[in-house]
C-alpha cells in the first residue's frame, strides 16, 4: 500500500473510483452518489485543494482524502458559520482548511490507512485551523470518532443537522500546524519493588 499526493486532475482522473469508494464507505444510495460525483467535480478547483490516495500494489484505490481552504459562499462553510455564535466562528473559520472527504474502503479499514490519509492532508495544510463533520456515532466503537480524537479535534457543535441529510452530524476541529512527532524516548527499565 501507498500512500500518494494527488493533482485535481489526478483526482478526477480517478473519480469513478472516488465515487465507488465514497459510496460504500457511507453507505449511501445509488441517486446521491450521482449527485456526490458533480460536487467532488467542482470541489477540485477550490482555493488550497489538496488530495491524497492511497492505492494498493496494482493502483487500486483503497481510500483518499481531500480538503481546501474554507470560505463564505461555500455550502458548507456557510451552513456552519450560522450555527456558531461571533467569537466561535472567528476561533475556526477565520483560517479554516475544510477536510471535506476523509474515506476508507471497508475491508481496508483498520491498518492506519485513514490516519495517514488525515496526517498527510493537515500536513500539507496551511491554515491556523482545521474543521471536518462526521455523523454523530458511538466514540469508543467508530473508528472514524476514535481516529479524530486521537489528532486531537474537538468538539465545535454537536448533533447539527445539516439541509438534506436526516442524521446528526458532530463538526470538530482543531489547531495546526500537527505537531511534529519527535524522537521516541529510550525505554526506562522498571525498577524492582522496594520491599519493606
């Protein structure tokens, strides 16, 4: 497996697999796939557009990812900024990079592949914060819950419904730049207990 940067041309080049890959990560019908394609079409060409694939030995595509620089006029963007009171809406969306599609094929699910996807997207990001949506699920069970927590993304709203979709979703967010991982420590052997 390879994890690869992907152009906007590289993206549409592969959107038939995008698609696929989108649809049965989430689950969804056949006529909202459709409609999905044109989105990811006009998504490419946003300011601050980075996208990343990660393909098998024989180029398959397991999962990608894709993001840009969030903005008033963007349906997203615009659906968020209402909900959030003045002083939150200057905490995250004044610099915002939008993870739009973060998306795994499920028999790939559960090697890292998705947290290196998110790594390398908030890594090539170059805004003061960072903000996704994901449908509200268990924590301790979603991998894609468990995955966010563990990049430090914290709660922005809660149970928000968003025009056309009937499921709540949770918008998180966090900080960047990530911070850059360091050395790991030696390992300290653990002294013997002292008896009295």
């Amino acid at each position: 497996m390879r994890l690869v940067r992907w152009t906007p041309d590289d993206l549409l080049r592969r959107l038939d697999d995008v698609v696929a890959v989108y649809g049965e990560a989430m689950g969804y019908r056949a006529d909202l796939l459709e409609a999905r394609r044109g989105y990811i079409a006009t998504h490419v060409r946003r300011p601050g557009f980075r996208a990343v694939a990660s393909l098998t030995s024989s180029g398959q595509l397991a999962g990608f990812g894709y993001g840009y620089v969030g903005a008033a006029g963007q349906w997203w963007h615009d659906q968020v900024w209402r909900a959030l009171d003045q002083p939150t809406r200057r905490r995250w969306l004044a610099d915002c990079f939008e993870v739009v599609e973060l998306h795994v094929r499920p028999p790939a699910q559960g090697h890292g592949l998705g947290a290196g996807q998110l790594r390398a997207l908030l890594t090539m990001a170059e805004n003061a914060t960072t903000l996704l949506s994901t449908p509200e699920a268990d924590e301790q069970t979603s991998r894609a819950w468990r995955l966010y927590r563990r990049f430090g993304f914290l709660d922005v709203l809660r149970d928000f419904r968003f025009p056309g979709d009937e499921r709540p979703f949770g918008v998180l967010g966090r900080d960047l730049p990530l911070p850059v991982p360091g050395p790991t420590p030696p390992s300290v052997p653990t002294p013997p207990p002292v008896r009295s």
